[in-house]
C-alpha cells in the first residue's frame, strides 16, 4: 500500500503524488498504459481534494490482485456528485467502452474531473463519509483487457 499526505500549504501536491504513484506502480510490474491511467486518476483525485475540501489531506493506494483501489480522505462532509453506474455503452456493442470526448463535449468547464474518473474506472468511483470527514475511491482494473 501506498499512502501520500499533503495540507493546503503543500507545493504542487498532484506533482508530488504522480511521481509517487508511478514509481510504485513501476516497482509492481504494471504495463505503462495501467501506470498512466492510475496517475491521472490519482491526480485528479488529489486536485479535486485540494480544491473543494479541507484538508489535511490523504490518497491510499491499494493493490488487490486484479484490481488497485484509490481512495483520497479529505476533512470535508460535502460528498462529490458521483454516480456509482457504468457509463452507458456506446455504438452497437455492449462491451465497447463510453467515448470520453463525447462525455466531455457535454459537460461544462467544470465537473470533468469526476467523469473522466468514471471513464476511468468504468463507473467503479464512489463517496462515503468517514468520522472526519469523506473519502472518494477509485477501483480500476490492472489489465484494461479483462475489465
């Protein structure tokens, strides 16, 4: 497990936390193009935190066999809007994934984050509300292929 803490007075935290992220997914043998989406996942994650929450701040990185989970604490209640449901398919095919640019062209300058997280994790993002306050998990799959 890998565990990144940051407040409000830390500089550039995401940078901080892809670096981190990265070079544990790296040193468990992830394919680059796994590595990539769990970066950007953990970076929108501890952005959206730093954003809209209080902090301190703290982003778990969970490796469960065929599946890594993240999950961003932060001292705010306020839960995000986040819908648990799979994007709907796309095209004719059930089994095709949610066309990202589309999701996006809908959507207004803000909000994008917490779609392209369930893009991501193919609807696998949710928000509970802890003692001190809420934390948001990320599941993603390891091999993008078997999801």
């Amino acid at each position: 497990m890998l565990s990144c803490e940051w407040t409000a007075a830390t500089d550039h935290p995401t940078v901080h936390i892809r670096h981190h992220v990265a070079e544990a997914l790296h040193a468990l043998g992830f394919a680059q193009d796994r590595i990539d989406d769990v970066v950007l996942a953990a970076s929108e994650l501890a952005a959206n935190a730093t954003e809209h929450a209080e902090g301190p701040y703290r982003l778990l990185l969970h490796n469960a066999g065929p599946t890594y989970l993240l999950e961003c604490h932060d001292h705010s209640s306020t839960l995000p809007p986040v819908d648990p449901r799979p994007a709907p398919p796309t095209h004719d095919s059930p089994l095709s994934e949610p066309d990202a640019d589309a999701l996006l062209t809908q959507m207004g300058e803000r909000g994008r984050g917490l779609a392209m997280l369930s893009h991501l994790s193919n609807g696998r993002l949710s928000a509970q509300t802890t003692p001190t306050g809420k934390k948001v998990l990320v599941t993603l799959i390891r091999d993008a292929r078997k999801a």
